[in-house]
C-alpha cells in the first residue's frame, strides 16, 4: 500500500470516527435527542467511545490474519479518539449533569461502582493517550508495549460501566463484552500464532 493510499486510510479514519459527533451535534440543535437529552447526549457519547475503543483493538488482529500492516497507522487515531469521545462524556456528565461540582461528583463516584468503572476507564485511556506521544514512546522504550495492554483493561471497565448503567443486561453492552473477550483471545500467543498460519 502506498503513502497515498494510507493517507486516503487515515482520512476516511478521521471522517468515521468524527461523524457521530457531528451527528449528535446536529440531534441536539435540532432537539432530536427525545424527553431527556442529556442524558441521551451523555449516553451516546459513551457508547461511541467504547466502539471507538473496540475498533482501535481491531487492526491488530487484522495484521495478523491478513498480514495487512498498513492498517496499523489507524490504530492510535483510533484509540486517541475513543479517549476524546470519553472525555466528553465525562465532561458532560460531570458539567451538564453536576455543573462541576466537585464534592458532589467525588461522593456519587464513591457511592457507584458504574461510576468507578468508568472513571478508571477514562484515566487508563489519558495514561494511553498521554503514552502515544513520540517523545513519551522513545523514553518509555520496551516499557511501552505492556504500558499500552492495559487498553484491555479499559475495554472491560467500560464494558461494566455500560452494563451497570442498566437494571437488566441489555443488547449492546453484552454485545460489546463478547467482542472484547473475542479480541482479547486473538492476543493470547496461541490463539495469535494459529491466526498467523491461517494467512
């Protein structure tokens, strides 16, 4: 694949992963977000960071069955996106929801496992996204590698606090646990060395 052709990869990357955006923006100026917006806002924007965090998952898994390598220019933009998307949501949560008080957030994350799950989600996904910084990468050397596993460990945070945002397990949210379990497997050296003889 050429330089011209992973550009076109990275721009379509950058169109996808913004267009939710986009459209939530216009939902709400057009008040198209049902009889509580916000919350709906703040939900959205969590459910796009977790398809954002899954996907920034997938280009690994690609490269080893197809031996695709180009697909792995896309995998930090990806994963930098999902930590904006979380960002708002937390944002959101905290600002439209609580109007920033801090007291009175620091007591309903102390009181909710949701909350926990994701406020340690959103703290391994700034850790990450502070960690793909060039600089950061060369200081960090090998110690990179096992620094940026803990994605994993994002992934099923969030996976829990979407399923304890609900009374019963829905759809989605067991949806996106199965893909991660799924995705996560492709990574055990066995399972990683079986995909890699199938290409």
């Amino acid at each position: 694949m050429g330089r011209r052709d992973v550009r076109w990869l990275q721009a379509v990357t950058h169109i996808g992963a913004l267009t939710p955006l986009a459209a939530l923006a216009w939902m709400f100026w057009r008040d198209q977000l049902g009889p509580v917006p916000i919350a709906a806002a703040i939900r959205l924007l969590g459910r796009y960071a977790l398809v954002l965090l899954l996907l920034s998952l997938v280009p690994t898994v690609v490269r080893m069955v197809t031996g695709f390598g180009a697909v792995m220019r896309v995998r930090r933009t990806l994963g930098l996106y999902a930590f904006l998307y979380a960002t708002l949501h937390f944002l959101a949560f905290a600002g439209l929801d609580y109007g920033f008080d801090v007291g009175l957030m620091a007591r309903t994350v102390a009181e909710s496992r949701r909350e926990m799950m994701g406020l340690g989600a959103l703290a391994i996904l700034g850790l990450l996204a502070l960690t793909s910084i060039g600089g950061v990468m060369k200081r960090l050397g090998k110690a990179w590698k096992p620094v940026h596993r803990l994605v994993y460990v994002a992934g099923g945070l969030v996976v829990l606090h979407t399923i304890w945002n609900y009374k019963e397990l829905r759809t989605w949210p067991a949806l996106a646990g199965a893909i991660l379990v799924v995705l996560l497997a492709a990574r055990v050296p066995p399972v990683a060395e079986l995909l890699s003889r199938g290409r």
